[in-house]
C-alpha cells in the first residue's frame, strides 16, 4: 500500500458520540460512497444507545456488529480468505472503566467475532482466546458457529483468486473495521475487527485483537482503533501509544496524526487510526488513498473517506 500525505480531521463532538471506521485501503472512486454510508449506518445504530443514556461499550459493540454484518467489509461476513481459502477472524474490544478487555483471534466460523470477544471481556477470566479455543469458547458461552459458507463472499474468493494468481502475494485486504466511543457519563470504549490479510498463512494474527496495538481504551486517557499494516500496528503499539499521546493532554486528532506519522516515518507503514479524548474530542488520521469512518452523536452525524 503506497503512503499518501498524511489526512487528518476532527472536532469536539458534544457529551457523547460514537465513531467508526471502515478501514485503511484503496476503494475504488465508484465503491466510496458504499462504504461511506456504510459507516454511517452502523454510526447511527450505535448512536442511538448513546442518546438513550447507554455505555459506550455497548455503542462499539453494536457498530461493529453493524459493519461485521455488512458483506462489504472486511469482518465478519465478508472477511477476506486466507492461504487456504478459509476465514480466520481477528476481534477485540475494551471499556476505559476498569480496563476490561477481551478478544478472539485466528476464529473460524462465526458471524460476529467481536460479540465473542465481549464475551470475553464478560467474563474476565483471560483476555485473548485464539483458534480452537476461540471457538469452544464462543460455543460454551452460546454463539453457534455459522460456518464458512454464510460468511465467505464472491468478493473474498476473487480476491484470494487474483492474490495467488500473482504469485502468492499476501495482499493488504482493506476495510477492516473498528469503532471508539465516548458516552454521556465520560467512559470511553474502543472495539475492532477484521478477516486480517487477503492469502495470510493460516494462524496469522493481525494488529486487531492485540489490546494496545489495535485496540485501547482508557478513560483517563480516550480509545482507539487502528487498521492498516498490522505487523507495524503491532511493533509500535499504536493503539496504546494514541491513548498515552491524550492522556499527557494531545487532541485526539493530534494523537492520530502523530502515530500515524509515526508508522511511517520510523517502519514505512501505513495505516489509519480512529480516535476519541477524554474532552470528548475526536480525530482520523490514514496515510492511506482512503479510510472511510462516520461519527455520529449529540452534535449530529458527518462522515468521510
Ligand atoms: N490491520 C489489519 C491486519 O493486519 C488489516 C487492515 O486493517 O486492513 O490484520
């Protein structure tokens, strides 16, 4: 994925509000207000619990669901294949309270990973389930499994199709997603998910269940959810490096730049990051082509890609 000169935007977004981004990438100009509006409604949906008086992690949960169940992204159904043409899902989420976390990676087979991870964080015995234990996991706590035929797209098998036709290539998929959202009583939350890499070997695990480099929340700090070189996102613990940024008093649009700057200019990588402050202040930065994201809360709704 080429770099692109760093874009960066944000605003105070009133007592509450919910963002969410539809990953970094390359979406082709004709496909870019489909991923717009998806990102939209998943916004809204997870809105409307914020209106209502609700946590913040239920709003990352529900807008990841929201974009999981949404072929068009990269999570959940739709998830992008690897080497062996099967999904392996990465997912986590975290509530800036009390610092509970919990994530799945390297799962095969269900709709909603990030609902497992919840699971996880439910039940605050481990944090990271992987693989088969991922997956006795979610069954004993009473998700069933949908099976690779309800979650794998055309558009994966073409993608997996043109990666091994040119010679193997793990390609970057794109348009994995992921929410941060900061609620009326102050509690921030962050949550992310994806299918990883498009032709990734079997057990690869990305940036997006790892607490600390795809996913943060603290409430003395803010939240939030990166995507793009995962491998990068990983080394240099951005999602955590973000909420330490806010947390010595960084807007989060300043935090997000500077990571972001920061990928790039210390491994060549590149990304994009969403992120909420403890002010209720919110901030994107990609140096990627595209990132779509939407916000939606008390001051209204705005998105972009
Ligand atoms: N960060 C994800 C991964 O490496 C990919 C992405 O964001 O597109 O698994």
């Amino acid at each position: 994925m080429t770099a692109t000169p760093i874009h960066s935007s944000g605003a105070h977004a009133g007592r509450y509000c919910v963002l969410v981004h539809g990953g970094a990438g390359n979406v082709p100009v004709e496909r870019r207000a489909l991923h717009t509006a998806g990102c939209l409604r998943a916004a809204r949906a997870a809105a409307g619990i914020l209106a209502a008086g609700g946590a913040a992690l239920d709003a990352v949960e529900i807008a990841v669901r929201a974009l999981e169940d949404d072929p068009l992204f990269n999570a959940g159904t739709g998830a992008c294949l690897n080497e062996e043409a099967r999904v392996e899902h990465d997912a986590s989420i975290m509530e800036g309270r009390d610092l509970r976390a919990g994530g799945v990676c390297a799962l095969a087979g269900f709709a909603n990973p990030v609902a497992v991870a919840r699971a996880a964080l439910e039940e605050g015995r481990h944090v990271l389930y992987a693989a088969h234990g991922a997956a006795r996991f979610a069954i004993a706590r009473g998700f069933v499994p949908a099976g690779d035929a309800a979650l794998i797209t055309e558009a994966a098998r073409a993608a997996l199709t043109a990666a091994q036709a040119g010679g193997g290539a793990i390609s970057w998929a794109g348009s994995t997603v992921g929410a941060v959202a900061r609620d009326a009583e102050g509690r921030c939350a962050a949550a992310t998910s994806t299918g990883g890499m498009v032709n990734k070997r079997v057990g690869r695990v990305g940036d997006s269940p790892i607490i600390g480099a795809g996913t943060y929340a603290d409430d003395e700090a803010g939240a939030s959810s990166t995507t793009g070189n995962g491998e990068a996102m990983i080394r240099l613990s951005v999602a955590r490096a973000v909420a330490e940024r806010m947390r010595a008093g960084a807007r989060a649009e300043e935090a997000a730049r500077a990571e972001i700057a920061r990928a790039l200019g210390r491994l060549g990588a590149t990304g994009g990051l969403i992120a909420i402050d403890r002010e209720g202040r919110w901030g994107i930065a990609r140096s990627t082509v595209t990132m779509s994201w939407a916000l939606a809360g008390e001051l209204g709704e705005v998105s972009g890609i």
